[in-house]
C-alpha cells in the first residue's frame, strides 16, 4: 500500500511529541493527521479513514487504551502503536490483548517509531491480503467444502442457496462419488436449523429389518436381540435434518413405513403402539433414476412424489473438468503432502480422464500417487494405468469388436453397456476378482455392485 494513502492518526497531550512525530512520519511519506486531545481525534475518525493509531496511553480524561478500542468499533482493521513514559508490564498485556502492532517506551528513537509504524503498515497489508484471498476462495471455489467454479456447479449452488430455508423434502440426484452428502451438508448448515443435528444413514449399508429399527427405533422385546427401548433417527434429528443416502435401496415394506411417515408426520417405533412427531426436515439422495425404478414398479410412486419435491442434480465430474485442477490443488493442500505437485503433463492427463468414480475417485488416486512418488513433482509416467489408459479408450477397446469406433452413431454404446462393460473391466482387471475392492474402485457398495451382477449374469453377459 502506497505511504501515502495510509491515514495515520496520531493522538499525545504533549503538543510538542505530536509535532515532532508529525514531522517524523511526514518527511517519511506518510499521510499523517494530529490530535492533543483523544475526543477531538475520536470525533475526527468518526467521518475519515484510519490505518494505523499511534497514541500515547497516559492521557487525561481518556487512556490510550479506551481510545483505541473505542476506534476499534469504528475500523476493525485499524492497527495500534502505544507510547508511555511509564513502564508497566500489565499495561503493555493490555494493549497486546486489544490488538497492538507495537509498544513504545518513551523516550524512543526515531528509528525504533519508523520501524514500528513499518511494522504495522506490514502486518495490515498481510491481514488484508488473507481475507481477501479468504473471501475470494470462498466466493468462487469453495461453498461448505464444495470446490469449484464451472457453471454447473455455480448453478447448482445457488439452487442450494435457495431450498437452504424450505421445509420442503429434497431429493439429490447424482452418480457416485459426485458428493452428494456435501450437498445436504451444506443444505442443512446454511438453513435455520443448522444449530440443530444432521444425521445421515446409508440405506442400501444394512439389513431391512435393522434399517427400519435404525429409522423407527423399536421397543424392548419387539424382536429377538431387543433388550431396551431404542428411539429411531427420526425421532433423535429433532429439529434438524435427516439424510437419508441411496434411498433407492429401500424394500417395498420401508417404502411404505416411510410414506406414512412423511404423510402424517408421525412416527411409530416397531412394536410399539404409540406414534411421536416427526419435526425434522428430510433430505434423500439416490444415485438411480428413480423416475425408471417408478416405471418398472421397483418404487412407489406416491413416495417418489412425496421426495421429489425440491430436486438437485449434482454434476458428473466429467460434466466440470475444468474443476479438476481446483480440485487436486484442494486435496493436496488438505492432504498433508507439503511440497507436491503433478507436472504439466500429468495434470493434463488428470484432466483427460473421464472419472467414472467422480471426486471421491478424483481424491483417492491423487492421495495414491502422492504416497507412491518419491519426488516432489508427480510426472506422469508415475500415475496409475487407468488414468494413462484415458477411460475412454479402455471401454472402447471393451465395447468395439476389434478396439475400432464406429462410425456410424447408431452403432455407438449406450450408457448401460458402457457401464456394464466398465464394472467388468475394473472387477477383472483391476481388483483382480475381489468384488470389495471394486466395489471400492468404482465408488459404490457391494450391495449395488452384487445387484449389478445379478442384472447382468440375467441379460446374459
């Protein structure tokens, strides 16, 4: 910042300190403003600005001290520097307390005031620097943990801005690994009832029978291993939100259940006769298309209507690839990998890929080869095969006869296949059977990818 558009206000009832200091900063370039009395300069910056307050602590009718935290009020960012002719160690804890740049014990050198004013105007421009850079950040690539600045993601964020407050059920749609749960998080944290839980449970991670104690809660001897009372996830949500993740898992029974639920705002606890209101906000997330499940009778209409009130769709990765590098910048600065960094080469390869397991993807490999390369610069020849291979290459090679596109459009894939093919290459080639860990690899749980299967071996490979 130029010296002289910093505004220094300086305030000592000695008339001759405060014109020989006048004189001191002026020479030295910087805009300065003097008071003998501490009301007349508080009145003065009441209109103007004030960078720094230098000002001696021992006055009367107001301490140097009072002055600067009621100027505080005024200009939060404004730094201090005190002057006293008497030592005292709790009165320079206090001006540290309050903020003080620096503590000046009269008399001082004109060198030890120079430097102190330098030091101020430094430490200033610093804090300055950092919120403006915080709020940038925080505008433009990063929302409650989302990072990212393309379109997609700007729309979506503002779609979440606007349901934040609606007591309305939200249903978030989206592939997996695209960060679904961030989104209710950030629903929830930006609504009135934020100071309240949000509680999360994965539908498709347990048994019916233990999902629907889980929801409901259950009472003591309602079924074997019921040795006490237990209140469900929607009672212990209270005012806050439930979020409910792979809705689309539920059985018939639990679509039911839920849907009175919702409907009559109640909820009754298995076994149990009595019913307790339900007060808390629903948010569901589902990486299926609901509206097909509808149609092939796998899920209740009048459900799916009841959910589908405020829809969300998060976007594939794929979708806002120049996000990629914010992304990696983020998982690196938050990963503890201090001094790592890809190469232009891999970067360029990292924003070829197509990610079929999205961010979640996205942050397991960068972690992977962070760990892997012992240089500081990750070159590509070190990243793993499937982001070499390019994704789409490897599916062509799986879907075309002889690794050829085709080209006529009519010819080309659909999604299915190239989903199915893509699920059989990572569990064959690259977990190696083992049905955990490509479960893991394509970014959804065994249940989905055992019911996958299924579907395929029934079409007939």
């Amino acid at each position: 910042m130029d010296k002289k558009k910093l505004s220094i206000l300086l305030v000592d009832d000695e008339e001759s300190m405060v014109e020989w200091l006048s004189i001191l900063l002026e020479q030295d370039g910087y805009n300065v403003k003097s008071f003998s009395h501490p009301e007349a300069a508080l009145k003065w910056s009441e209109q103007k600005p004030v960078h720094v307050l230098i000002s001696d602590i021992k006055m009367p009718a107001m301490s140097g001290l009072e002055l600067f935290a009621k100027m505080q009020q005024i200009h939060p960012d404004m730094a201090g520097i005190f002057m006293t002719a008497f030592s005292s160690v709790d009165t320079a804890v206090k001006a540290v307390r309050q903020g003080a740049s620096d503590y000046l014990l009269k008399p001082f050198k004109t060198g030890q005031m120079l430097a102190a004013v330098e030091k101020a105007v430094r430490e200033k421009r610093m804090t300055a620097e950092n919120r403006a850079l915080k709020q940038k950040l925080s505008k433009e690539y990063n929302f409650q943990g989302i990072i990212g600045r393309s379109q997609p993601i700007i729309k979506l964020l503002e779609m979440v801005r606007k349901v934040a407050d609606q007591p309305s059920t939200v249903l978030i749609s989206g592939e997996s690994g695209t960060g679904k749960e961030l989104i209710a998080k950030a629903i929830h944290n930006n609504s009135i009832r934020k100071d309240d839980p949000f509680i999360g449970i994965n539908c498709g991670s347990l048994s019916p029978n233990l999902l629907e104690s889980e929801l409901f809660g259950h009472k003591k001897g309602s079924f074997t291993g019921a040795y006490r009372d237990k209140e469900g996830l929607m009672i212990t949500a209270g005012r806050g939100t439930l979020f409910l993740d792979e809705i689309g898992e539920l059985n018939k029974d639990l679509q039911v259940k839920l849907l009175r639920a919702i409907q009559e705002k109640q909820v009754r606890a298995v076994g149990d006769t009595v019913t307790k209101p339900f007060k808390g906000r629903l948010i569901c997330a589902t990486n299926k298309d609901l509206e097909e499940m509808v149609q092939d009778g796998s899920f209740r209409k009048d459900l799916f209507y009841r959910l589908n009130v405020l829809p969300l769709n998060v976007p594939s990765l794929r979708e806002r690839k120049e996000d990629v590098p914010l992304l990696i910048k983020h998982f690196l600065s938050n990963g503890n990998y201090p001094g790592k960094e890809l190469s232009k080469e891999s970067l360029e390869v990292f924003k070829e890929y197509n990610w079929p397991g999205n961010v979640r993807e996205l942050q397991n490999i960068v972690e992977r080869v962070c760990v892997m390369s012992s240089t500081s610069t990750i070159q590509a020849d070190e990243l793993p095969d499937c982001l070499l291979a390019k994704a789409t290459g490897q599916i062509s090679t799986l879907t075309a006869a002889e690794g050829t596109p085709p080209d006529n459009e009519s010819e080309l894939p659909v999604l299915a296949e190239i989903e199915k093919a893509w699920t059989y290459y990572v569990l064959e080639k690259k977990a190696g059977g083992e049905k955990r860990a490509a479960s893991r690899i394509l970014g959804i749980n065994e249940t989905t990818l055992h019911r996958r299967l299924e579907k395929y071996k029934k079409e007939g490979r």
